[in-house]
C-alpha cells in the first residue's frame, strides 16, 4: 500500500511503522471482502433448487454488504494516510478466501459453503482486533463493525439451513 502519510493532517498514530502495520492489516481485510463479494456474486449465479429464487435474492443483499464493508474499510486506510489497492490483481494476490468451483450448486450446498467462507473472514478479522486495537482503537472499532455484520450473515445463513445446519 502507498502511503500519503506525509501530511500533519493525518490522525495521530504513536510511529509511522504503527501506521504503515494498521494499513497492511486494513489491506488484508480489504481483499477478503472483495473478494466474499465476488464469491458471492458467483454463487448467486450458479444456484438450482426449490430455494434458488430465495438464496438468489439474499445473496444479493449479502453481496451489497460486503461491498460496502469493504468501502467503509478502505476509506479508513485512505484516512489514515495509506492508499489500499482493490484492484482484482491485488484482490487475486493477497485474498484467502477459499474459492467456489465454477459449476451449478444446490441452493443448500450454496448456503452452506458460503457460511463457512463467511465465518472463516470473520475469525481472520477477530484474530487482527487485538493487534489492531493497540496501534489504534479507531481502526479496531472498524474492523469490530465488520466482524458484527459478518456474524450476522452467518446467524442469517445458518438460519436458512435449519436442521441440516
């Protein structure tokens, strides 16, 4: 990630490191949720079933959220001083969230592989909030709001599943 750190007008952090460390971790976070977006979009697209009207429409919702997510993410590295990089060969490069196969899938299946993309971004980001926290609470309370709406959407999906949950 660039950095504009340059200028006196930038949050305060206690050394340029904790600034440059904050943004790579905001560029991690950033490139999973790019990505769960796109996933998602792949899903949305590949669903068959009984319930494929219905996850087709949710995944959409779901998909909007991860994007906005992902907006709200890297506006706090912008705010920060440090310029992320969202471009698909960034996204392609650092993301690990685990891909879909490209082919039809029951609606069932498409909630369940989904959730488990979902909650695996979500333990990723819980794992960062401690590290984060102490360069800067600001940027913790961020990623803090993104974990909240990530295990919403896992209650949401694991909903769907009921029993086979």
């Amino acid at each position: 990630m660039e950095s504009v750190a340059n200028s006196v007008q930038l949050p305060p952090l206690d050394n340029p490191n904790e600034r440059a460390a904050v943004g790579g971790e905001l560029q991690v976070v950033l490139q999973d949720l790019i990505d769960l977006s796109l996933i998602g979009k792949q899903l949305h697209w590949s669903v068959v079933g009984a319930a494929a009207h219905g996850v087709h429409v949710f995944l959409d919702e779901l998909v909007g959220d991860w994007r906005e997510l992902a907006d709200v993410v890297a506006e706090r590295a912008v705010t920060l001083g440090v310029v992320p990089d969202g471009q698909s060969s960034a996204v392609a490069a650092g993301s690990r969230v685990e891909p879909v196969a490209v082919r039809s899938l029951a609606d069932h299946a498409v909630v369940w592989e989904l959730g488990r993309r979902v909650a695996a971004v979500s333990e990723r980001i819980r794992e960062r909030l401690g590290s984060v926290g102490a360069a800067d609470l600001v940027t913790q309370d961020v990623l803090v709001r993104v974990v909240g709406m990530l295990e919403k959407h896992q209650w949401m999906l694991r909903a769907q599943l009921g029993e086979k949950a």
